[in-house]
C-alpha cells in the first residue's frame, strides 16, 4: 500500500511499483489518518509510508499502525519514503518501528527491493546513515548491550548485520548455512530486545560493540 499526500508521486509510484515482478499494489492513501485506515482494512504485506502529510505525519502513522491491534498475520511492515536526506527521519522511523527508509529519488527498482526485502522479514539497513546518527548522540555505557548474553557467533553476526549485510550474505561470509544465521539473527533480536535487525544494529552502536567507520 502506498500513502503519500502527492497525487503525482503516489500515481507514479503505484503504476511503476505494480509493474515490479511479485509486487501488487492493493490501495492508497493521502495521508496519515487515511494511511491507518486503509492499512487496518486492507492488511497489506508492506505500507510504503511517506513521513510529510497532512492531518497525521508518516511517523506518527507508523507509530500508531504498529502500536495498534494487529490482525491474524501480524501488523504489516512498513517501509518510510521521503525526498528529504534527513537523520532525524531515520532516527523517528526507527524509533517509531519501520523496518526500512527510503529515498524517493532511487531508482524504482531498488525502492521494488526494499518492499520485497522488508516483506520477507529482512530490514533494510543503510549503515552510513546510522553511523552519522549514533556519533551525533553520546554513547551510552557498554552495559546498554548484554554482550555476556550473546554468544561469539551472535557478535560476529551482529557486526555484519551493521555493514547492511542480509542473511543469504551473512551466510555465504560466515560459511554456515541460511537456517543458521536466521537462527543467530532471531537470537540476538531476542537478547537484545531489539524491535527488528535496525534497532539491533542501533544498540549495537551505541554500546560500542561496532564503531562508526566498523567496516566488517
């Protein structure tokens, strides 16, 4: 589902993003308040959220849709879309639990990906934007992560979670099968608390266990 306020941008993208193999766009919205109603109704694998609109922003909307009752197959996920380059829009998507941020001014393919990916369960991690973000906040103490509760193999995958890598990547680096790092990814979501795999790689942040400029 796409929710945007532009009826140009939000035609566009419906007519390009339903040319996509394996995407179908089941509805829209104009803005915010429109974009709850819709979601709950329609129960979309993925909202392609944008964060400026009237009545209720992109964030807020997020905030709610993900907050909210969810329905037989869980709340959908939720991608932010913007034409602004702004961290503090990263930083309000994540904490308002989107699984992903996007640029408008991508090309339709790799926005096409980032559906299929966040609809697959994956987040789509963009690890400069999250560096920048973190070394603008203080770090908080090496205690924010219960690194004694992770094991080896769960740091390493953490680590590599932060280069924006995905699991069929994190497998072919490590050498281990898929199911494995699922398994890993799943438990270190768990240990930390963490929301989806951004939130994680953000706490991995700001305890320290990866530094801005970590490269893997």
């Amino acid at each position: 589902m796409i929710a945007d306020d532009d009826e140009v941008t939000r035609s566009g993208l419906r007519v390009l993003l339903a040319a996509q193999p394996g995407i179908e766009v089941v509805g829209e919205a104009v803005d915010g308040v429109e974009a709850l109603e819709q979601a709950r109704r329609l129960r979309p694998d993925v909202v392609l959220m944008d964060v400026r609109m009237p009545r209720c922003n992109g964030i807020e909307a997020t905030r709610q849709l993900l907050g909210g009752p969810a329905g037989p197959a869980g709340p959908p996920k939720v991608v932010v879309i913007t034409t602004f380059e702004n961290d503090d829009y990263v930083t309000a998507a994540l904490g308002a639990g989107a699984s992903g941020f996007v640029l408008k001014r991508l090309p339709v393919q790799r926005i096409a990906e980032a559906v299929r990916v966040v609809a697959a369960g994956e987040a789509i991690l963009f690890p400069a934007a999250l560096r920048r973000m973190v070394a603008a906040r203080p770090l908080e103490s090496a205690e924010a992560l219960p690194r004694a509760a992770l094991t080896g193999r769960e740091e390493e995958v953490l680590r590599l979670m932060a280069t924006g890598l995905s699991n069929p990547e994190i497998a072919a680096s490590l050498t281990v099968s898929l199911e494995t790092v699922k398994t890993h990814v799943g438990n270190v979501l768990t240990k930390l608390g963490a929301q989806n795999r951004t939130h994680a790689v953000v706490i991995a942040y700001e305890s320290g266990l990866v530094v801005p400029g970590f490269a893997g």
